[in-house]
C-alpha cells in the first residue's frame, strides 16, 4: 500500500471509482495487483476464516487464488464482474475514498495515525428475533484489526467503535459511504460501492 502510495504524484491511495464497474471498495486488490504489488494474492484473505467457494464454471477470470487486471472488468458480463467485485478484496474491508473541497477522491496519505485505510470486514450479521441485526466479526465476536495510514496495525473492540471519534466502519453521518471530509475514514467490504446511488457496471 504504502509503495503504491510513493509512485503516485498526489500520494494518494488506490483509487475506487465513484461509478462504473471500478466502483467497488476491493479495487484496492485489483490496483495493487496491476502495479506488481501484491505479491501473493491468497493474502487477501484471513487465515482464520473459510475460503467461499468459487468454481471456473461460474466466472473464469477469478477464483480465490487469482485475480483479474483492472482492463478486464469492462468487459466481462455483468455477473462475472459482479462476483469479482464481490471476491476481489478477500475478507478485507478498504477506504471508500473521501469528499474535498474538489469533489470525490482517493484519500492522500498523510501518515495520520487516526485515518483507517483497511481492516478485518465483517463476517456477516447476527440477528435476533424482535431486534436490529448487529454486524458480526471474527476473533470471537470481539472485534476488528485496522491499519492505519501511520502503518500501525489496532485491535479495536466492537464495543469501542460508536465511541471513537472517527468509527473506522461509517462515516460521520453514520453510513458506509465515503468519507464526507478529508479527516473521515469509512472503511467498507469488497463489494460495496463509495456511495448507496453509485452504479456498478
């Protein structure tokens, strides 16, 4: 991450589109592979947790061990480019980029060690009858590592989260879209887009 930061003339993170099929939080996988950076691509996913299961009669151009080049992904049919969006970034959630002063962007990096670039997603939702479901998360249900642009990796509790003043999972108006400021971190999974209208494909 941090050498893909170093070869951009703005210092800025790998880019999520705000539309198109480059529109999803896990392009941070596709960019980093594209550029040579991400030399295993099984480390997209957490050794604790299951692999989903993916056969080459569904999509050809991704599997849990490959990913495909950012080129491909205006040209395969909608489904296959809906199950890369979905399998790209593993079980990793990624910076949905932010909003300035100049519109939508990929955050610049500034080293702060409050703005979360990536963390462990959620494994899913936990649901109890008469009640909101909750977002559950692996090591036991306690909570989510997070790195930072600092480059310090955090254990922060699921307890801790509506706490802090920059929750890493929202933005600050509570929703997982992009930030609404340049300090606004809102990490999100794979296949979610930087804004709820964006259109995918």
């Amino acid at each position: 991450m941090i050498q893909n930061v170093s070869r951009d003339y703005q210092q800025r993170l790998p880019q999520v589109a705000e539309s198109g099929p480059e529109a999803f939080a896990g392009m941070y996988a596709l960019r980093l592979d594209d550029a040579g950076l991400l030399f295993d691509p099984m480390s997209r996913w957490c050794p604790s947790a299951d692999l989903p299961e993916v056969t080459p009669e569904e999509s050809p151009l991704i599997s849990v061990e490959v990913l495909p080049p950012v080129a491909a992904l205006r040209e395969v049919p909608v489904d296959d480019l809906k199950r890369i969006q979905r399998l790209a970034g593993g079980h990793y959630a990624y910076n949905l980029g932010v909003v300035d002063a100049s519109g939508y962007s990929a955050p610049r990096n500034e080293s702060r060690g409050t703005f979360a670039i990536m963390a462990a997603a959620p494994v899913g939702y936990q649901i109890h009858p008469g009640q909101t479901p909750t977002l559950r998360f692996s090591h036991g249900g306690r909570g989510l590592n997070v790195l930072y642009e600092d480059g310090a990796v955090r254990f922060i509790e699921i307890r801790s989260l509506d706490s802090m003043p920059d929750n890493p999972l929202i933005n600050h108006r509570g929703e997982s879209e992009a930030g609404v400021n340049i300090d606004d971190a809102s990490l999100s999974p794979s296949w979610r887009p930087p804004f709820t209208h964006s259109i995918q494909r």
